[in-house]
C-alpha cells in the first residue's frame, strides 16, 4: 500500500491543514482520504506550529515565538559492552539518543539531519 505523495511546500501544507479543519477531522484523516502521505502532512504541521504559523495560529494573532535557544551538549562515553568500541549519549531536549563507534556514517548523519530542528 502506497503512503500517498508527499506536500511538496508550505502552501500546500497549509491548504491540506486547512482543509482538514474545515472538515473537523484530523491531519491523518485527511490525509487518508485524500492520498496523502500523512507523515509528510504531519511533518509540515510540526514545523509550522514551531515556527508559530499553522494555520490555527494565523487566524489568531498569536505572539511572535521566541527563538529556540541553543545549548551546547557533552558528548560523554558510556560503559563498552565490546571490547575497544566505545559507546555514546546524546541528550537534547530531554531525549536520548545512544550510538557506538560502530555506527555508520550515514546513520550518524540521519540522526544530526533529525536533531537538527531541536
């Protein structure tokens, strides 16, 4: 079964989430119906209320969001369960994240990309 296709801007985004109001169902509902992936959908509603311009908020005039404050993280070694790789934690935002030096590059990199908007 395909996800559907994905919101391809922030226009479209805002549309979609409109028109799931205006029908009084959720994101996902919508989505659904309308052969839309609804991760993409639920992506976009994520980043739009972060930034303050969902288009529940556009309609208030809601205060402007403070800027996220960045913070710097310790990486700190954890205890090895193999001999000669270490092993990692990365805590932002209350959430953990765990990796060892066996970790690939690519998923390394994945995981920053995912991180990044924290």
């Amino acid at each position: 079964m395909s996800a559907g296709r994905k919101i391809e801007d922030e226009r479209e985004a805002v549309r979609c989430l409109r028109a799931a109001e205006r029908q009084g169902v959720s994101a996902a509902e919508w989505a659904r119906a309308h052969g839309v992936d609804g991760r993409s959908l639920h992506a976009w509603q994520m980043n739009l209320a972060r930034r303050g311009t969902s288009p529940k908020k556009r309609r208030k005039a809601a205060p402007k969001a403070t800027p996220a404050v960045h913070a710097l993280v310790e990486l700190v070694p954890a205890a090895s369960t193999a001999p000669g790789l270490g092993r990692y934690a990365l805590v932002v935002s209350g959430t953990r994240v765990e990796f060892g030096d066996d970790a690939s590059v690519a998923t390394l990199r994945r995981v920053l990309e995912a991180l990044r908007p924290c």
